[in-house]
C-alpha cells in the first residue's frame, strides 16, 4: 500500500491520517510503500538553498524518529523522487552552477552539450538524493522513480540512466530487459558523441538486449551468454573483467563492423522480439 507523506517546507509534518492509514495496513497484513512528497521535481528546485534543504531534512529525521520504530517491519521501500530523468529540464542554473558545470565537463568527451547537461543535472541531483538519504534509517530501501521518455536517443538515455551514477537507489524508469545478451557502456571518460552513435547502431540490430556498464561488469553480467563491447573505448580494467567472463563460458564481440552471429536465425529473431525493451523517442 502506498502512502502518500508531504513534507515540503509548508506542509506541517502532522502526519495522524497517513499514521492511522499504516496502521490499518498493517492490520491487512499489507506492505507499506511510502512516498515523500519534497517537491524535487518543481521547476527550478532550489538546490543550493540551505534553508530548503534543512527543511527537507526536518522533515525525514521526523518520519525517522516517529513513524519508522512504529513501522519498520513493515516497510516495503520508500520513494525519494518521482519526475523526469531529464533533470535539466528544470534545473536552475544559477552563477555557481554555471561555474560548477564548467569545471565538470573539463577532460570529458563531447557528446553534445544537451546530452552533457543532462548528465551534469543528474549528477547534481543524485548528490542532493544522497544528502537527503542521510537523514532516513539505512535499512529502508530507497526508490527513484524516473520518467525516461522523450528525451535523447536510447544510446543516450541508457548512458544517463547508468547504475553507476545512481548507486545508492533502486531505479524504476519502467523499461525492463530479459535479455542474454548485453550491451556494454563505457566509462564516461571514454563515451563521446561518437561512441553513443555507434551504440545506437547497434542496438538496432540486435534482437534483444540489456545494457551494461564497464564499471560494474562483473555484478552485471548475470544471466548474460553474450556481451557487445566497443573495442576503441574499452579500459584496461574493463579487459580484464570480460577475461574473467569469458573464463565462465560467455562470449565477447567487438561492435565495429558488426554482423550478427550466424546461429541467430529468422526464427531466433522472432522468438526473442518479445525481449526487446520499449522503444524510447527520439
């Protein structure tokens, strides 16, 4: 059961009716999903207001002290955040950040200013999840509810939405991959305009897949028989752990001048198109 906290700056944290809403949950013999209402996702969220933040904060050390020894044991997980994964559609680029986004982009590849931002945005924002997290009990499963569409090429997206860059929470963005084969993502120090092209290249070809990440590779490939890596922007590091992968009997392809297996026939391709995750916009 979902239950609904406000706790924005003027909300008053008299939380009674969600208190007795719980209880009857628990009587049901229900799980209990809570969902904080912070307003992160408003237009031009303040981020560097400190004032904003201790707010918030009060208001997470209240459910903390008072509603979580009530409940703890009933506690499924609990939302943080529910909006876009576009957070530079709303972000408020004050002096400072200006100023913090141009030393973040200095050393990385060109991918596009408007990719760029958008990873800068989330990074900026994963950081402000992190904080706020502190004030919550570590036991309690956090969720980040993401809006993936209509935003980037999927190449684009997928690199945003990397595990990597939001470590510490479980992300729902609703797109789901049962897939053997996968789809490794650079670094960011090595994933230009170029590389997310040559992803996007192959991710139409193929008839399903997962992405992964070269950083956690290892915790990723579970499940996976293959893995499509782009030679050109693969680490060291990266080559050993595909070593250690081949070691366990899956297989390794280099995308350039990608051609698909011979064993991937017609009738292959059929009964995996139901694998393949929901297209994003362009």
């Amino acid at each position: 059961m979902k239950i609904l906290l406000p706790a924005q700056p003027h909300d008053s944290l008299d939380w009674q009716s969600q208190k007795k809403e719980a209880l009857r949950a628990i009587e049901e013999g229900k799980k209990i999903l809570w969902e904080f209402d912070l307003g992160l996702n408003s237009p031009f969220f303040p981020i560097e207001d400190e004032l904003r933040f201790n707010s918030l904060s009060l208001a997470l050390s209240s459910f903390a002290n008072e509603f979580w020894p009530l409940f703890k044991e009933s506690s499924a997980r609990a939302v943080l955040y529910r909006g876009s994964a576009d957070f530079s559609s709303f972000f408020q680029w004050t002096e400072r950040q200006e100023a913090n986004w141009d030393s973040w982009k200095e050393g990385r590849p060109d991918s596009g200013k408007p990719h760029l931002r958008r990873l800068f945005c989330a990074e900026t924002f994963a950081a402000y999840f992190q904080m706020l997290a502190h004030k919550l009990p570590d036991e309690l499963p956090l969720t980040l509810v993401l809006n993936a569409a209509g935003f980037g090429t999927p190449a684009q997206t997928y690199h945003l939405l990397s595990t990597e860059r939001f470590e510490h929470f479980h992300v729902e963005c609703g797109l789901h991959f049962l897939s053997p084969i996968g789809v490794c993502f650079p670094p960011d120090t090595e994933c230009g305009q170029k590389e997310l092209e040559q992803l996007d290249a192959l991710m139409k070809k193929l008839p399903s897949f997962k992405p992964v990440y070269e950083n956690l590779l290892t915790e990723q490939w579970d499940g996976l028989d293959e893995i499509y890596v782009l030679k050109e922007a693969l680490t060291q590091r990266g080559k050993r752990k595909l070593l250690g992968f081949e070691a366990a009997g899956g297989k390794v392809f280099g995308a350039e001048g990608f051609e698909p297996p011979t064993y991937w026939s017609q009738t292959s391709r059929a009964s995996q198109t139901a694998l393949c995750p929901e297209k994003l916009k362009d």
